[in-house]
C-alpha cells in the first residue's frame, strides 16, 4: 500500500503536468521555491558552523542558539499546522473519500496516505533543507551533527503525521457547509489576530517588553517548549552535545508516543468517517421566502435577494468584511495625539468594504447563467447588486461611526461631534464612489476565484490578473474620489469658514453622483456582454475543478 500509493501521487502529479500547461508554471515556482530554501540552510548552516567568536562568551552563545532554534522550530511547526486548519474539507486527491470504495483496511491505508505525504516536493526539500542545517552544529562536535541527520527525517515524519491527524480530526468534526465556513471564518480572524499582534502591540508600547523578555527571559518558554513534541525535535543536537543521552532518549520518546498518537488517531477518523452518515450539503430548513420577503417584488429585487443570500454563505467574501474591522481595530487601540487619527480612518474603510464587489460577477459564477435565460436587462442587475451593497455601506458606517464617538470621546462636544459626523459621512460617500465603480469595474474585468467548496485554495489561470486588477480598481476608485479629496486638502490648507460642511456636500454629490455613473455604465456594457461575461464564467468554473 505504501509503494502504490507513491507510485500514485508521482502518477498524478506526471498526468496533471501533462494536460495543464499551469500546472507545470505551478511547478517551477515550487521549484524555485524549494531550492531557495535549501540554499537558505545551507547558507546559514555554513555561517553558523564556525561557532562564536574567540571573544564572546561560549557559555552564553550556546545558551542563545539553543534558544532560538527550540523557539525558531516550534514557531514553524505550529504555523505549519495552523496552515494545515485551512485544507480541513478540501477534498484533495488524497482525501479519505477518494479511497472510500475500495475497502482498504484503515492502518494500510492511513500508512499510504502518510507515505504519500512524505514522498512530495514539500517532505523532499524539507528534509534537504534540516539535512543542509545539520552542518550548523560543527563546533559543538560530531555526536550532535549525527544526532542533527538523524533527527532530520524524524521532524518530517513526525510534522507530517501532525497534518495528517489535524486534518483528518477537523474534516471528521466539521461536516456540514456552514459549520465549514464558520470554522473557515474564524480561522481567518485568528490568523489576522496573530499577524497583526506585532502591529498592535507596537502602538500601545507593549512590544518593547516583549523584545526585552525574548532577550532576557525566554529560556524558560524554550525549556518548556523542549519537552514538548514541537520543540523536542530541535533540542535533540544540544543534548547530544552536552552527552545528555538520558534526557535525548526521554525526548524520543515523548516523539514516538505523540508519533503513534497522531497515527492511531487519524486512523480513528477514517473509522469513524465511513460510520457516520454523510451529510447533506442543502441540512438547513427554509422558513418562508427568505430574503426575499425583505426586498421588492421585481427582476432587481430578485437579485437583491440572491446577492444577500449568497454573501451570507460564501466565506470567500465575508473575509473581505473581516478586513475593515480588523483595520479599524488596529488604529483604535493605537495611541494618537490627533483628535483627526482614527476619524480620518472612517475614509478608507469604504475602499477596503466593497473590494470582493469589484470581482462580483465572478464570485457568483455559474448561478448567473439563470439571470441570462430569464432575459434579466444590466439595469436590473446593476441596481439589484447596488441595493444590497448601499445597505451593507450604511450599516457598516453608522457602526464605525458609533464606536469612534465612543472610543475618542467626541461625541461630549459640539466640536466633536460636527467633526464625527462629517468624516462618517465623507467615508460613506467614498463608499458609495467605490461601489458605483464597482458595478462597472465588474463588467469589464474580471478574474478566476477559489471555489466556494476551498475558499482558501489558490485559483489556477489569469495569475497576472489576479495580482493586478485588484489594485487597479483601487486606483481607479481613488480617482473616482479625486473631488472629495481635493475640495478637503484644499479646505485643510486655506482654513476655509465653515470647511466641515463644505466638504461634507461634496462628498456626498461626488458619491451619489459616480454612484449612478457607474450604475448606467455598468447597465449598458451588462447588456452588451452577457454571453461574453457567461463564457468567461464557465472558463473559471473549469478552473475550480
């Protein structure tokens, strides 16, 4: 079973590089990917093998490096399997239910599947990569840069079992299509949570603590984290050198047990997979019309409903509402001397709100093939998709407005609260100045997106639009605000009388006004480009499979 199923991820990946020419510019860059990162160890390894200086203190070096690699190589590891939360459903082509027909027994086939695991690009060049490292451990002696090769293989086995049991613990749990896109969701928020950590704590100056406690303190985590499995695996080397071969042999041990766990689980996952009943992806009982009891009875407000209905079940867009929250987040919590620093925010959350709109036809793929049987007219379309969007604007903004009266104290004088209300008010319009790009934006270009199924895979095709028409619509909306943003720099700067209000009623008609623009716009080049717009979105369909 373990030769087979390597013998079948190779012939895969040989046949799939065989009919998709993307597929082997997949390949190269994994390529150079893997080699860079090999050369990474081996560049490192050299320069780290020459030990510390003859003026520094042995001691305290040694102290320092074992530190920063137990630390280094837990960070990794636990990335790794934050990363692998996001493959959890996915359906890959070694998931448990492409194997589920055949009656394999379970311990064989979770053996296939991790052998699988092991004989990819990802275990290859990283096992190169801890092989290359080993050549770090030269001044300690030979006994660690043994034990260093020896333990290479194993942190690969070991990371890869891991995987192996979280994903298969998370596909087992999270069965059914809304509990997947919460759990996507809220992985989403943890991720950005840990990724602007740095951002955040620097503003309120709790990052320079931090800094002095990995200086000076953080042995203690790393001797913690070295009778773990996830930091056990890199302080196997200093044991050896230190001939601390009671305490090397312990640590195995924790591996192999936390090893034979992970195995054993997984393959109680694949058990109680083929147990449990399959569920069904329509498990939610409709109450009533929906949304669509909530909006006119008309072409538009039918797609009004459907545009509703579908940003409330597709991850891959209630991501992009996550964004502004996050952002606003980060400024709140920053100290600023300016009473203008976090309402200045207000004006580019509109930018960030209404991105996944600039690519909405594409996001809702094949479903539009329905709209262009039933005659659906662009203006239809356009002012369906614009109702919901305005609603989501005014919402949005009568929060983050509340929230910054509440957090900078405005809302206490007259002073405060003019100036509240006419930055709320100037991003609502800006909002609406994107939005009424947007709806044009769409029609003319667009690009491949992850299936609704992977909302964190990467869609193959169109790499170069992928990268560079979503920063196009940003500029071209940052354009379409251009009055907005001249009439308040000029105000600024001349201290014009009564300013606020009249920045405020530019903004609003220089909204309102590239809002229905961009609707007309967009209605007559819908109309002129339905079946072109239909055959692209059958082309990105393909892509998804």
């Amino acid at each position: 079973m373990i030769a087979t199923m390597s013998r079948l991820r190779w012939s895969l990946m040989a046949s799939a590089l065989k009919t998709s020419p993307w597929q082997i510019v997949a390949l190269v860059i994994s390529l150079l990917f893997g080699f860079g990162l090999v050369g990474l160890a081996i560049g490192m390894g050299h320069s780290l093998g020459f030990g510390p200086d003859s003026s520094d203190d042995v001691s305290s070096w040694t102290t320092t490096f074992n530190t920063g690699v137990v630390s280094l190589g837990s960070i990794v590891i636990l990335s790794l399997l934050l990363i692998q939360l996001t493959f959890i459903g996915e359906g890959s082509s070694f998931s448990l239910s492409r194997f589920a027909n055949y009656g394999i027994p379970d311990v064989q086939l979770q053996l296939g599947l991790t052998a699988a695991g092991l004989v990819g690009m990802p275990s290859i060049f990283g096992l190169l990569s801890l092989l290359f490292w080993s050549s770090a451990y030269r001044w300690m002696g030979m006994p660690a840069v043994v034990i260093s090769l020896i333990a290479a293989p194993i942190i690969i086995v070991t990371l890869m079992l891991m995987c192996k049991a979280v994903i298969s613990l998370g596909t087992v749990f999270v069965r059914t299509n809304r509990g997947r896109n919460a759990f996507y969701t809220l992985v989403f928020v943890f991720m950005m949570v840990v990724f602007q950590l740095p951002t955040m704590l620097a503003g309120t100056g709790t990052s320079v603590s931090l800094i002095e406690i990995a200086q000076h303190s953080a042995q203690g985590p790393a001797s913690v984290m070295s009778w773990t499995p996830f930091g056990a695996l890199f302080q196997l080397p200093f044991d050896a050198a230190a001939g601390d071969w009671g305490l090397l042999i312990a640590r195995l041990g924790i591996i192999a047990v936390f090893d034979v766990l992970c195995f054993y689980l997984a393959v109680w996952c694949i058990r109680r997979e083929r147990l449990l009943p399959s569920v069904s992806q329509g498990n939610g009982v409709a109450k009533g019309l929906g949304m669509f009891s909530h909006v006119p009875d008309s072409p538009s407000g039918a797609i009004s409903a459907r545009v509703a209905s579908m940003l409330k079940r597709d991850p891959r867009q209630c991501m992009t509402y996550i964004l502004p929250i996050m952002f606003f987040i980060v400024f709140a919590i920053q100290p600023s001397e300016t009473p203008y620093a976090l309402w200045a925010v207000l004006s580019y959350l509109g930018l960030l709100l209404i991105t996944s709109e600039s690519n909405g036809l594409a996001y809702d793929g094949l479903g539009f093939t329905m709209e262009v049987i039933s005659g659906t007219t662009g203006k239809q379309n356009r002012i369906g998709r614009a109702r919901v969007y305005v609603a989501i604007i005014a919402v949005a903004f009568a929060l983050f407005g509340i929230a910054s009266f509440l957090i900078t104290g405005d809302w206490k004088t007259p002073e405060g609260l003019v100036r509240g209300f006419m930055f709320t008010v100037i991003g609502f319009n800006i909002a609406l100045s994107c939005l009424g790009v947007t709806l044009w934006f769409s029609t003319v270009f667009s690009y491949p997106v992850p299936s609704i199924k992977k909302p964190f895979s990467s869609p193959q095709g169109r790499t170069a639009s992928q990268l560079f028409f979503p920063f196009l619509y940003m500029f071209i909306s940052l354009v379409a605000a251009l009055p907005t943003i001249i009439v308040g720099a000029c105000a600024a700067v001349l201290h014009w009388q009564a300013w606020e209000w009249i920045v405020t009623a530019v903004s609003a008609v220089n909204g309102i006004g590239v809002l229905c623009l961009g609707t007309w716009l967009g209605a007559k080049i819908f109309d002129a480009r339905q079946l072109k717009i239909l055959h692209t979105l059958e082309q990105y369909a393909t892509l998804q499979k």
